[in-house]
C-alpha cells in the first residue's frame, strides 16, 4: 500500500526522533531503541502533524522497509540509529552458520573515490553500516537508486572479528572494526547494480 504524504510525514518524524533524537528531546530511550508512546504522540513534531495512536499503527504497518516496531506501549526504529545509548539487543547476532553467504551494500558511483579513500565503508554517524541479502526478504538495507553494490567476502569478514547483526526488517548491520569501518580487504567485487557488470577500481579518481 502507498503512504499518504501525512503518512510519510509522520514516518520522516519518527525516523527523526527515533533513531537520532530522541535523547537530546528529552525522551527517554532504552538499549533496545524503545520510547513510550505517549512521550511520542506528544512530542512537538508528531503534535504538529495531529498524529494519533491510529495513525502511527497505521504507519508501521504499512511501512514498505519496515522501519519501525511497536511493543505493547513503546515503539523503536528497527534499524539506523546514531544514539550511542541504544545497544544491539533487539537484534540477531549472525554467526557463520546462520549469516548470509551473499551480502552487499549499495551505494553510488561518486561515492567510490571516497570509500576508497577511508579505507572502505564508515558507519559515518551511524551505529552501524547497512547491507542486505538477496537471500532474505531485500526491504531495506540498500537504496533503491543505488547504482553500485559492493559485496563483501563473508569469510574474510568474520576472520577479521566484524560482528554483524540481522534487524527486525531483515536489514544486515555490522559496526565494524574499531575505526568503525568495513575494510577494503573485506570487498570480495564491485559492480554496476544495473548491469552487474566488475567495476574497475583502477580507473576509480582518488
């Protein structure tokens, strides 16, 4: 189903607050990334928009990447938190048995030079980097208008210690070594996400 543009307004609020402001407004936010509901709806931001508790139901539901989750009274953003506070705890920690044999991140052609600048791909201000997996459901994780997949060797990845993690929308998320950073020794190919055609890195400027 299509969000309404209210409903995309009360998703863009909540992503917002969810998974970078809350702390800094005052609400209070658990390890797992959950905040009471009532502290929610009465926030300024949701306040502006006259959201209801129907309409935040509503717009969980029918979310297509499944951004967030409600419990009972309190609610979180699944995945793409910046606040340090909110630990790993609501989310699977993959081992080599159960992580995907294929993931990838998707990202742009003018952001290579940068990658590969730093060393390989930041969390930025993030708590974690994002990828995904055509061997799970694919809703989030990368953006639709990416126009370049880096997939990571797996094997390397984990004998270098990085930890990933499988959020409640099947998102994979890994925070990296301790320069929070998925190094370039762990890219196993980039390629087009058209085509999927190799990128040749040797022609990337840096």
């Amino acid at each position: 189903m299509e969000e309404s543009k209210h409903d995309v307004r009360i998703s863009k609020a909540l992503s917002w607050l969810l998974r970078h402001n809350a702390e800094k407004e005052g609400l209070a936010i658990d390890s797992r990334g959950y905040v009471a509901i009532d502290d929610v709806l009465n926030h300024h931001r949701l306040k502006s928009l006259k959201c209801t508790r129907a309409d935040l139901d509503r717009v969980v539901a029918n979310n297509a990447k499944q951004r967030f989750s409600i419990d009972g009274d309190r609610i979180c953003a699944t995945q793409g938190h910046s606040i340090k506070s909110v630990a790993n705890d609501n989310m699977e920690e993959l081992t080599a048995a159960t992580i995907p044999s294929e993931i990838y991140h998707g990202t742009y052609r003018n952001k290579l030079p940068l990658i590969y600048q730093s060393g390989g791909l930041s969390r930025m201000g993030r708590n974690h980097v994002h990828f995904t997996s055509t061997q799970l459901r694919n809703i989030s994780g990368a953006r639709h208008s990416a126009n370049v997949l880096i997939y990571l060797d797996v094997d390397r990845c984990l004998t270098q210690g990085l930890v990933f993690y499988r959020a409640k929308n099947d998102a994979i998320l890994c925070s990296g070594n301790d320069a929070g950073i998925v190094p370039l020794d762990c890219f196993a190919r980039v390629v087009d996400a058209r085509t999927l055609d190799p990128i040749d890195m040797s022609a990337v400027p840096t």
